[in-house]
C-alpha cells in the first residue's frame, strides 16, 4: 500500500518506517512541524532542530522521502488552546489525547486526503479488523503500551491507521533499531508535553498567563503566609518551589476565582483516597457503549489497571467505582476503558 508515516525523530517511528518499507509497501515519511518554535526563540537552540536532523537521516538512510508539514496554526487552535482553557480552569489537561484524535489522524489526514491508504505511527498498539468493525488492542509491553492515548480515536481513523511496532515490546525495538544501524537506536525517549519539547512548563504558562499574583493560606488556620505568582503554577501535592520557611509544605487546595493557593505541613490532606469518581464526554471506539459494567480502567498512563464498575447515567455522565482507592485522581484527566486486552473508548474525569 500507499502509507504515510508520521516520523518524530525517534527511535520507534523510525523502526515502523524501516518495517513497513521491508514489507513492500511504498512509504513517504512526514514530519509535523508543531514545536512553538517562533514564541520560545529566546530560550535557546530549538530541540525540533535536532528532531528534523535525526529524521532526516533515517529516511536517507532508508531512501525514503521526507516532507515537513506546518501544523503549527491547528496545534494553537485545537490543542494550545485546550491547554491553556483546563490549566486557567483548574483541571489537569492532557492534550496528547486530543493530539492523536485531531491532529495526527485528524487535521493531518485531511491535508493528504486519499493520496495515501494509511496513516503509520510508532504507536505501542494494535488494530484489528472484524466484520468491518475496528477494534483497538494493547501492545504486549504493558508499561510502553499506548492505548491509553488513543483511546478517543474514532472507527474512521482506525480503518486508515497502522501501527507497525505494535505486537512488540521495548526492548526488541532497540534490537531492531541495532540491526538497521539506525542513527537514533540509543536516543533516549521523549517526555513530558508533546508540544513543548524542552521548554519548561513554566515557561510556557508564564508566556501565555502572564503573572497574577495572590495569596499563599494555610489551610488550618486561614493565615496568610507568603504570595504566589498565578495559582496556574501550582499543581496539588506539590511540595517545592513555595519558597515559605517552616515547612516541608504541601499545596493542598486551590480557590481559582480567587487566586488563592492553600498549603498545609500535613501531607495526609493530599494522600486521600477515593474509589468512586464521574466521567463525562465520553468517545466509545465502537460507537457504543459497552455491554457490560464490570470493566477495566486506567486513570493515568502506564501498566496500572483497577478492575472497575461503570454506571452510565440518563445524563450522559458515568459513575466509576474502582476496586481499590486511588490517591492521584485528578479532574480533566482521562478514564480510559477497557474490556480484556481491547481499549473500548474513554471518558473525561470531573
């Protein structure tokens, strides 16, 4: 087939490249240039910079074309923008959700339209097909598994993707990345925001947020302790960066219509743990919802599942009970489900 392949710079896009190119299918690479390169000039040398280079080499060495796609105006509008709404809303945001679903098997397929057949990434995930409904499966690595990331994919961005490196795991990437003497076998993975690259997070708030000064409290006694620059650079449990004597201190709680950030010496307050929660706005893979209510769900990436119970309301929201509490759930973030080995779909935790 005619396939795109999103390339990144890394080592698992490019091991789905040279995959898919031994297997006889005809590959163009493309790189979406997303970086906010221009804003954050100031701070340096461009980490997209060396992306684009280790990109650009892996397709030379392969003999494969590379194209790089401006996406930067979509990524503002639909991803940027989301961002900047939870984290002023108080919520914790998780925008690589809405990257996959919007940018890269969404804005990005409509610009190549039906030049292509599919759309590769470098996933941890499977897809399979059955009576033509597209079902979405774990990789058999349960740490790097990437499911929970595409949980809100649809039917039609499923029928047009392929995840090459999917039924493997980490390590027997490396290998493969060894055996293609690939330029960017021993690079280390990226982290943090897909957007940012290696610009801080606080920098990105201070350059869209500005500063809003108010006041640190204790939580305890109401008595006002030091000032804080923007209650949008606090996060709770947070214990640096308060910059108070007498400590160690906790962010506990935050006012956002009053800008005020609560803290407390007592880190039980923030250890609390709860075991029921409500979803809404949920995105069911196969367009419904499932049949069952004793399911499995994650609350965060990585290989932790709880067994859970999933009550749908009249109201289109969804009370989750898990089997055991959970001390890390945080309103904006993603349940995402899953029956078995199969990611059913996900919902946005209040």
């Amino acid at each position: 087939m005619n396939v795109a392949v999103l390339l990144s710079g890394g080592v698992d896009s490019s091991v789905a490249l040279r995959l898919l190119k031994d297997q006889g299918h005809k590959v163009t690479a493309f790189y979406l240039k997303i970086w906010l390169q221009d804003e954050f000039s100031f701070l340096g040398n461009c980490p997209w910079e060396e992306d684009l280079k280790f990109a650009r080499e892996v397709c030379r060495q392969a003999d494969v074309p590379l194209e790089t796609v401006n996406m930067q105006d979509e990524y503002w509008d639909k991803i940027v923008s989301y961002t900047i709404r939870e984290i002023k809303n108080g919520r914790t945001p998780n925008p690589d959700m809405f990257c996959n679903r919007i940018i890269k098997f969404g804005q990005f397929l409509d610009k190549i339209d039906s030049a292509f057949e599919k759309v590769a990434s470098g996933h941890y995930a499977n897809i399979e097909e059955n009576n033509g409904i597209f079902r979405l499966k774990r990789s058999p690595d349960p740490v790097k598994d990437q499911t929970y990331f595409l949980a809100y994919m649809t039917q039609s961005q499923l029928a047009r993707a392929m995840f090459p490196i999917g039924l493997h795991n980490k390590s027997e990437i490396r290998e493969i990345a060894e055996k293609y003497n690939l330029i960017n076998k021993n690079r280390k993975d990226s982290q943090g925001i897909c957007f940012l690259g290696r610009i801080k997070f606080s920098d990105f708030l201070k350059q869209h947020l500005g500063e809003l000064p108010g006041d640190i409290i204790e939580l305890e006694t109401g008595k006002r302790l030091g000032r804080h620059k923007g209650y949008y650079f606090y996060t709770i449990g947070q214990r640096s960066g308060l910059g108070l004597h007498g400590g160690p201190w906790y962010v506990v709680n935050k006012d956002v219509p009053a800008n005020i950030v609560y803290i407390s010496r007592n880190e039980e307050i923030i250890n609390r743990e709860k075991e029921t929660f409500t979803v809404a706005d949920f995105n069911w893979i196969e367009n419904t919802p499932p049949d069952k209510k004793q399911l499995g769900v994650k609350i965060r990436h990585g290989a932790n599942f709880y067994h859970s119970t999933l009550e749908l309301n009249p109201d289109g929201t969804g009370k989750v009970v898990i089997e055991k509490p959970d001390k890390g759930i945080a309103p904006g973030q993603f349940a995402v489900f899953y029956d078995g080995d199969y990611c059913l779909g996900a919902g946005v935790i209040c």
